[in-house]
C-alpha cells in the first residue's frame, strides 16, 4: 500500500518521532519542518520563508515546491489547479497526485492552544510570537475539503492531538477519518498496521 504522511506544524506534532514514519511511507512537510527534519518533499508558499529556503540551496539537493520558484534554484512549482493554496494543503495535493492511496494529516490542529498561536515554530523567524492570536484556520478547510473530494479514491486519515480541534467541514468526505494521536502512536511505534 502506498502510504504517505503530511505533516503540518501545529504543536500536536511534537509528539511523534518522526523519524518512526521514514520506513512506513513518504514524509511530506512544510516550511520551516526542514530546520529540524528532512521530509521527502517540502513545500513553501509563504514568501519570505519560501525565499530563505530557496537560496540557501536546499532545493538542490531535496523536492521543494514554491509558487514561483527562482530560476536555478532546484524548486518546482506547485500544481497550478492548487496555486492559491496554503501550504500543508499544497502539500496533501501533491501527496495524492504522486498516487499516495492513503494519506495520514499529522500537526494539522487547525486550532488555538489557550487562544493562542498554535505552531511548532512561533516565536522563531518568519512566525508569530505564541502569545498572538490563533490563525484563521477556515481557508486550510476549505481548501482540503475540496482536495479530499477531487480525490475521492484516495483515504484521508487526521490524527487528533490534545491541541486539535475537530472541523465540521471534513466529515462530509466519505474518504476522511480521524484517528486518536494514541493509536497511531501505537501503530508506527509497534509497527503495527495503519
């Protein structure tokens, strides 16, 4: 089965080992993901971020998608029908168009901690400080929502954290389901079944 994991910043991340995923499947990431791990393609529309990357040489050497890649960089372009998109939904779209049957959504809280900024990286260069306020999640949903449904023979599975909040919008894909941060814990720590 080929099986892929998008992984997402929101903090409910920090509690997978991720190097446990490298043998299960495809690692696919965003933004500044590269400064501690390297996922087997990266993705980056913000800018300034997407900028940095870029010129530090990155995208030589690793698959890295950007809306408007700089020439000679080693970056390629996201899909064009995705080109608006945020980034981790960007990159569940190319998980899905490189023929992922099962795509696992890791850190995508989509949600506040304490009504606060919810990511990985806040307090860090091109982030928010974790003292602002939440980021307006309903764009991300909308935007795989409609991933899930182009898709449709592709399943999608969102790991629920503490720090994710549920999102009405997706159990309208009869190819979405949840599973608790626990039993996928449990599953790629035991290397049992996904």
């Amino acid at each position: 089965m080929s099986r892929a994991f998008v992984l997402g910043n929101g903090v409910s991340r920090q509690q997978v080992d991720l190097s446990n995923l490298r043998h299960l499947g495809k690692i696919y990431g965003c933004n500044a993901l590269h400064r501690d791990f390297v996922p087997d393609v990266l993705v980056s529309t913000d800018k300034p971020i997407s900028t940095r990357i870029q010129d530090s040489g990155y995208a030589h050497n690793n698959r890295f998608y950007t809306r408007r890649p700089a020439a000679g960089s080693g970056a390629n372009p996201v899909p064009q029908k995705y080109y608006g998109y945020s980034s981790g939904p960007i990159a569940a779209s190319i998980a899905a168009i490189d023929g992922a049957v099962i795509i696992y959504l890791v850190g995508f809280d989509m949600g506040p901690v304490s009504n606060h900024f919810n990511n990985v990286y806040a307090d860090t260069e091109f982030y928010k400080k974790s003292s602002a306020p939440p980021t307006f999640t309903g764009n991300w949903a909308r935007q795989l929502t409609q991933i899930m449904r182009d898709f449709s023979n592709t399943a999608f599975v969102r790991i629920m954290g503490n720090t994710t909040a549920p999102i009405e919008d997706f159990a309208s894909s009869r190819n979405f389901r949840t599973m608790s941060m626990e039993d996928f814990q449990n599953r790629i720590n035991n290397t049992k079944d996904l």
